[in-house]
C-alpha cells in the first residue's frame, strides 16, 4: 500500500466515525418562529414625523464604512458605483 492509499483509508475511515458521530447525536430542536405580524397592524402603526432639514449647507454623507473604518464620503443615495472614503 502507497503512501496516498494510506491517507485515502485514513481520511475514509475518519470520514466514516463523524458521519456515525452525528447520526448518533440527537437533532437539535429549533424554538418555534412567531408568524410576522399582519399586514393591517403594521400600517396602523404610528408613522413618526420627518426630520426638519437643518439650515447647515452640508449634504448628508452616505455613511459606509470600509474594513479599514473609514466612511464614505459620497452623498446618501449616490449613484457611483464605488464609494469615496476619507
């Protein structure tokens, strides 16, 4: 027997005791998911007012952060593919 068909029958064998392992184990059991509220309830909720626009002359920023922490500096909403960050 080859070194390769050695590690094959390893890998096989350990491939076999996991499989056994979970069968074995008992299944967990997931708690029940509440059904979503209807949709009259959520319409009935209560909308809350818009923000006044500020009188500063500064757009709002789109905010996405990079891995690195920077923020996009790009207008919400922008339209470019890419962001802008600072």
């Amino acid at each position: 027997m080859s070194k390769v068909d050695a590690l094959r029958a390893m890998r096989e064998a350990r491939y076999e005791e996991d499989k056994k392992r979970t069968a074995a184990a008992a299944p967990r059991s997931r708690p029940p998911v509440a059904p979503a509220a209807p949709a009259a309830k959520r319409a009935a909720a209560p909308v809350a007012a818009a923000p006044a626009e500020s009188e500063s002359d500064t757009e709002e920023l789109c905010g996405h952060r990079n891995m690195g922490g920077r923020t996009c500096t790009r207008e919400r909403g922008h339209s470019a593919k890419s962001h802008r960050y600072s």
